[in-house]
C-alpha cells in the first residue's frame, strides 16, 4: 500500500524521483513518499531511512487521525511533533512524530523551570514505558537534525531527548 522512493542525488535533481512517484501512483500505490519531499539534504542513507519511515509511519498516522477526526466533528486538530512545535493535520507525518510524546514533556520541563526562574534545568519525564531526559540551558532546549530512533536514522528536526530506562518498571539507584 506504502512505497518509498529514494534515488541517490534527488536532493539536487528530484525529477526522476517525481516521476517514479507518477508511475507508483499509476499502480495503485495508497501512500508515495520521495526522500526529496521529507529530507531534501546530501546524505543518501539517513535520506533514505527517513523516507522509509514515513512510507511505514504516515498511513498509520493518517488512519488514525482521520478516526480522531471522524469522533470530534468540528474541531481544529493540530499535533505535537517531536520537535516540540504543533502542526496541522495535513502536515502531520510519522518521521516527525516520533518523539512528539516525550517533546511534550519537554516543553512543559521548560516552561515550568522559566516559570520558576531558572535558566538551567534537568528535565525528567518518567511514563510507563521509558524515562526520558533533557537539559535545558539558558531557558532553550537543545534540537537535533538527525537522530537514531530505534535503530533507525531518521533526518528531522526534535528536541534532544536522551532515554534512560525504562519507566515505571525501572530500578535506579545511585552508589
């Protein structure tokens, strides 16, 4: 249903890109995705793990909002993206997803610390499946361009967010 297409310097020459895209759709591909629309940057391999996330993610994401949609008539959705802003529903793709929940926390980490006064912060946001941690410095959070999420290398702007454990079910203890 979901095809990626990655051609080595679409990121300077994106038409045969386009146009593989053209002939994907022609064959009843539901989601295309070329690696020019999500990563237009030199760097075939992180370009192209990006491109395969979406082509995996995205559906998914769609599916689901559009269901969100569907139950809330009327309404204005915009989602939290792992770079900590908010975007619109039509702007909404899986590789800038990915850490949207734990780019909440650090947001609010941020604005409680600013709130309080200080400059510098430990943020540390403990859920049920991970315990994630960020520093913030002079009232910002630091942002990262490329990041390794699972294993998989995915070019998008997100809050640097590093995971520590494993949630409520960890055990911490200092010596």
């Amino acid at each position: 249903d979901s095809v990626a297409i990655v051609f080595l310097h679409a990121y300077a020459f994106p038409e045969f890109e386009v146009r593989a895209a053209d002939l994907a759709r022609g064959l009843g591909f539901g989601h295309v995705v070329c690696s020019h629309e999500v990563a237009r940057e030199m760097g075939l391999l992180a370009r192209g793990e990006t491109t395969v996330a979406d082509a995996y993610l995205t559906p998914l994401l769609h599916a689901h909002v559009a269901k969100l949609a569907h139950a809330l008539p009327g309404s204005r959705l915009r989602f939290m993206q792992s770079s900590g802003g908010l975007t619109e529903v039509a702007r909404f793709r899986g590789p800038n997803a990915l850490l949207s929940g734990p780019a909440g926390g650090v947001v609010a980490a941020a604005r409680v610390a600013a709130e309080a006064g200080f400059e510098r912060a430990l943020g540390f946001d403990m859920g049920g499946t991970s315990t994630d941690v960020c520093l913030i410095e002079g009232g910002q959070v630091d942002r990262a361009f490329e990041t390794v999420v699972g294993g998989v290398r995915v070019r998008a702007p997100m809050l640097r967010i590093h995971t520590v454990a494993a949630g409520g079910g960890s055990l911490c203890r200092f010596d």
